[in-house]
C-alpha cells in the first residue's frame, strides 16, 4: 500500500545522492567565515613575511661581531637606531653597531641576526654581548611562512579559525563561500498545537516543529519553520511558497496510507515521489520526493523516527549543498546485553556508551522521545544481521559525531 | 624580566580556574535553544502521552474479538465510528465493534488494541480482520514517553535537537538558559593594518583580528573585536570600554618585556598581573591578569602562539563561563618520526594524524601560521619528557575535538 517496496536503506541513500545538487557561492567578509566553506581556491597575494623580520624583541646585530662570546667573554657593540614594531630603519648596520629592533621590525640592511634583550647589557648606547649567535638566528626569513602564488587553500574547505588567519595574512579580505542553504520545514498533523496552554482533547504539542529546527541548524543551513493541517491544498500552497525561496523541503507527518495521510499525495501529485517506505527501523514511513528539481525528505510524524530520518536520509544531503563532504565515523564497541533485530531492515538502536562497551536503553518505540534524550549514539544493525550477542562487537555512531 | 618564573601550564590553569565565573541566565523562546545550555530542571508539566493513544493507522477493537484470527481463519466487526488525527470519538465499543482511527487519536472507550490496516478489508463499514491481537497491541499507553512531574533534563544540559524536542513535549515553550558570554578582544601592534591595500613598508596584516574573532565563535561565545595602538594610555582606555560591555577580556601582542610592549604593564596598572609568562612552546610569552573581577587573557601577537594559548588557556575558561564542562579528548597515537623537545616546558607540537600514526610537521616557528593550516592536531608533550622517539607511542588532542 506504500508508493514503493520498503527498500534497503543504501538504495534509499543512492537515489537521494543521486539527485543532483546545485551549489550557489556568494562572497562575504572575511570576518564573518568561521564555518562557512571556501567557494575558491587561495593563493598568497603577498609574501609572508615579505621581508627578513625580527622574530625576539633584541637588537639586530652582524653575527660574526658574535662569534665566541659567552658570558665570561663578552664585547661591545655601539648601538646606532632603534626600530620599534611597524617601523624601519634607514642606517645601514656596519661591524662593532648593534641596532634596538622590536618583535615583528624588518632587520636593517647589513644584520643577519638578532640577539635577546636577555643576553645584553645597554648603558648609554653602550651594548654589552653574552652570547655567539649564529647567522640568520632569531630571523624571520622573507617568505618563510608563504610566498606570493603559494596555494594555501583548496575551494571546498571547512574553515577553521587558522585557515581564517592565514588568508587574512595572505591578502583577503572577502573571499567566496557557498551559500547556507535555506530549508523550508512543514509539520503537519491536525492534532498538534504549539503550546501547553492550546491543548484540550485529543491535541498534542508539536515538538517536531522545535525538533526539525535544531537539526537543520545543527546542519549550519537555514530552517524556516511552519505548520500545516492535514489538508491537501493547504500543504499543496505551503510546498509552493517553499519551492520558490527555499533549497530544500522537509516535512513531517503525512507519510503513511490512510485517509489523512496527505503529504505523499501531495508530493506525488505535484513532483515525483522516488521513495516511500525504507526498510529502517524506526523510519519505516520515509518518503522522498522531488519537485521541479528541489528535494523534498518526508519525514515520519513520530518525533523518534524523524529524528533518526533525518539523521540517516537529510543531514548529509544539507551537508553537501554545502559542499561539506563528511563521513559519520562509525566506530566498534562491546554490546553489554543481547539486542535483538530483524532480517530485512537496518535497526537504529538508541543507546548509551560506558567506555568500550555500550548498552541498548531498554525504551524502545519511535513514540518515545525520552530513548533519544537518554541515549548519545545509535547502535547500527545491518538488514542481514539478526541481532548482537551479549559481548559482541558492534557498530556504533555516536550523536555528537554528526555534529560539523 | 618577565613579571612572573615561566610558570608549568598546570599551576596556571589553576591559577586561570580560580577566578570565580559569575554565571548569569535569561528566558529564551525554545525556539532559539539550540546549542544553548540549560540554566533549570526540567519537570514535565504533563503527560505523554496524555491519554491511550493509537500508535497506527487502523481500527481500534477488543483483542478478545479478535482472537485465533489469521488470514484463513478471518471474521467481521461492525466500523461504528471514525476518528481522525486531533479528534475524539464519543462512542463506547462494544463486542462485534471496531472504530477506524489514525495514528496519534486516543483509544475509544472499550477499545483496548488496534489492528493495522494492511490487516482488514473494509467493505461498507464491515471490515474483516485476518489477524489476531494481544491487548494493548499498537496503543501507546498513557505516560509511556514520560508522566507530570518526571525530571527529563538536568540544569547544566547543552541543549541537542531532541532535548529540545522532549522539552517541548513537556509543555514548555521558554526556558532558562546561562547567557551567551561576550568577548571583547584587543589586538595591539603599531605594525598591524586590516588589509592588503594599507600595506607600506614594515605593515602587515593583522590577521590576529580574523584569527581570534573567529576562536571566541569556536566557544559559542559572542566576541566584539577592535584593534589598538601600541599605547598605554589608548590600550587603557579600550579595556576601559570593555570592562563595562564584556565579560572577559582577550588581547594579542604586547605581552613581552620590551618597551613598545604595553598590555602587560596596562593590566598590572588598572588590576593584578597573575601569570606572565609560561613553560609552554609555542605561547612562552602569555599573560593573564584580573581587573575588577573580570579576566583578560594576553595572547601573544603570533599567530601560532595565539592559537596555542588560547586552545590551551583560554576556550576552557570560555566554556565554563556558560556552564559548559568538556573535557578535551587526548588519545595516543604512534609517532611516525622523533620530536625533539626540551626539558621543563610543554610543547604543542603541530601535527598530521595519518590512521593510527601522527606526524610532526616540519615547519615550525610560532609565527608560521601554515603550520596550523596543514596540520590537524596537537601532540602534546609533557614538560619531564625530554622528546619522542620514532614508534613511540604519544598524546595527542585533535583540533575538531575542541569543537563544542
């Protein structure tokens, strides 16, 4: 009675991979890319440093004048200018001159090293010396860090706080990124109301609604959020009005068989409805559809469900409308009790780790949103696997590793 | 020279720990809690469900009726009524009854399991039933998920999607979370201009601007960052500004020992220098003062000791200021070359981890900023360990884990 056969989670992902996304770029300040990814690749637009720079607060000085001193042994130098940080010198250094120079100061013509306050004495620019140095010691090399051409950035990257650093140092101020794609989200279900105080009857509070927010942004795309009754041409309106300013929908409930049921209809009437019924558990009522060429996941009303929807069918999805490639790691632990499964489905088991091993919670139901909360990762069991023995190896995702 | 010994990174974290955190909170819509931290228990305010509910879309029957039932053996029940989703029924079943129901509608009076769907023929309201059910069969019974007055979530929480979704559920529509700290930085350098085209003689870009912004986001911390002069009486007055706007404090550069050097010297004027100076490679010249109550971390003008001080003084601080407790996971990895260190201070050593190996990078120098780039974590190594010979195995701190 459902549109499709229950199909195998990997056939569910292969058609939704496979419905071609189209990546926007915009450009932005450079302050406001934590997070965002590179639409561009970065080449140095200068040479960092883009001269020989003092690395120490000390006083550039001609090595040689250095060579066996200690500080049993020491000599003068004469100090003849000081440079302070932003500042350059126009003497020119000679044998027996020291010049004062400042973290960061260009080294003045005819130096080639820098000595640590810590190991002189001034009196008067009367320099006493403590210690050899060795040519180019305590020097910040022209181009050290970058020169100007160098590829330091690849488009695509996710951009950390340092990637941030080294293309300001590289010249940008503005670089392009990809567009945060904005997701229309659609509750349906006539029996939900937002809050406690609408609740008489048979009405329930729409949890969804806050839920699917999170987790869009928990995507970094851009949720708008709205509610729908379980009437035809009211979703109908609302996925028009979505189709037109948003990147990708997603909806809740309606994805069943009985009369209420309308979303699939809808989708189906309106697009083409790829996927309906995944052999998941808990999801099993996952539809995926496509309208004019925009991705439309529709989610299961069960907060449970849509929540483990969402997670395996829509958050890489949003991820790589980004162009954000990431690979949940899936790592091994020990089931600390027998869990039993199905042939024919892939069962995403709530549970909670306790060091190498990790515990099934014993609620269980795509109803019951407390087996979310009290659990921080999913135990996966695989559709030809019938279940785990107590002290065997399992397959674990952990909640926060599908974080960005 | 410097004001304090070059003090072991863990006397300074205690020092940096035991500046007491005033924790403020403020109601929020739910609406906007993601990634916020709770700042009260929460109880529900009811129960969930709240009443017998159907946990498909089908007919509500008395199992009884139903039993020795198969697909060869099948009988009739009289459809009395229809319940949609948000609606109630007034009728009482009696035997030889069943009532059409949807997902989510509350069990009728006398009803006590539901049978799917794909499991009847309906015909004129006689359906026939081709299986048999258990009592309570597909009914979500009252209170399942959780009962008024059940503690679901703890004070202290970082809110993921489903505890959001579980507070919803039980009624709340705002909640108390700890206020989002505000950062005020001050980057400090006669030498620094915001962007390529102000660039003349010894000026380089101030990439610490971008940088920093950027790690005080890693926080979730909201940063306000300005640039200053290297003057005492200017850098005063900004920390002036700050200390009524912020509740912390973070400044790069100046926190050597030379004469153009101010910050240091600002903060033990205006409060109490605490550390200055620490065993740590890269990062030696870190500061950390308190005036009034309110802590100012002096990074160094490196880009790369900037990082590194910040990673390792300040994001924690940072994150307890919203009651946010994470542990930074070290684990070991084989070192695939020898790293050199010395006795007595602690080194961040930039790394690449390649499966269960780890290389040093080969750039090093605090002020090469691409060896943050192409590196993506740590090695940690220990100040009473002199280095780490190939094979070995060592610490080492992933940069994503510092993600919150």
């Amino acid at each position: 009675m459902f549109l499709s056969e229950f199909i195998p989670v990997k056939d569910a992902l292969e058609i939704i991979d496979n419905v071609k996304i189209k990546l926007d770029t915009e450009k932005i300040s450079l302050k406001e890319a934590y997070n965002r990814v590179l639409a561009e690749d970065i080449k140095a637009l200068l040479d960092s440093p883009s001269f020989d720079k003092s690395a120490m607060d000390g006083y550039a000085v001609k090595a040689e004048d250095t060579f066996g001193l200690s500080e049993t042994n020491t000599s003068h130098l004469k100090v003849v200018d000081r440079i302070g940080a932003g500042d350059t010198s126009n003497v020119a250094l000679k044998h027996g001159e020291a010049i004062k120079i400042a973290t960061g100061a260009p080294i003045p013509e005819g130096a080639n090293a820098v000595i640590m306050e810590e190991y002189t004495y001034e009196k008067n620019d009367n320099l006493e010396v403590l210690k050899t140095l060795f040519p180019g010691e305590n020097v910040a090399p022209f181009g050290e860090d970058f020169k100007r051409g160098d590829e330091l950035l690849k488009s695509g990257k996710l951009l950390r706080p340092q990637d941030i650093g080294i293309i300001a140092s590289a010249g940008y101020d503005t670089i392009d990124v990809y567009k945060t794609p904005k997701i229309g989200v659609i509750t349906t279900g006539n029996e939900l109301v937002m809050s406690i105080s609408e609740i008489k009857g048979a009405k329930i509070i729409n949890s969804n609604y806050y839920t699917l927010k999170a987790l869009v942004e928990s995507t970094l795309s851009v949720p708008e959020v709205t509610h729908c009754v379980d009437d035809a041409e009211k979703v109908k309106e609302q996925i028009e009005k979505f189709l037109e300013s948003c990147d990708a929908i997603i909806t809740t409930g309606g994805t069943a068989i009985s009369k209420g049921d309308v979303v699939v209809d809808v989708v189906d009437e309106m697009g083409e409805v790829l996927i309906h019924g995944a052999a998941i558990r808990p999801g099993k009522p996952f539809g995926f559809g496509v309208i004019n060429g925009t991705p439309v996941f529709m989610l299961s009303g069960y907060p449970v469900a849509s929540i483990v929807q969402f997670d395996v069918f829509t958050r890489n999805y949003l991820l790589k409308m980004q162009n954000i490639h990431k690979e949940f790691p899936i790592i091994k632990k020990t089931a600390s009790r027998k869990i039993a499964s199905t042939l024919g489905r892939t069962d995403y088991v709530r549970a909670k780790t306790n060091g190498n091993y990790v515990c099934p919670l014993k609620i269980d139901g795509s109803g019951i949103i407390r087996s979310m909360v009290e659990s921080d990762c999913y135990i996966l069991i695989e559709e030809n696997v019938e279940g785990i023995n107590e002290g065997e190896d399992c397959d674990v995702l952990i909640y926060d590793s599908l974080k960005v």
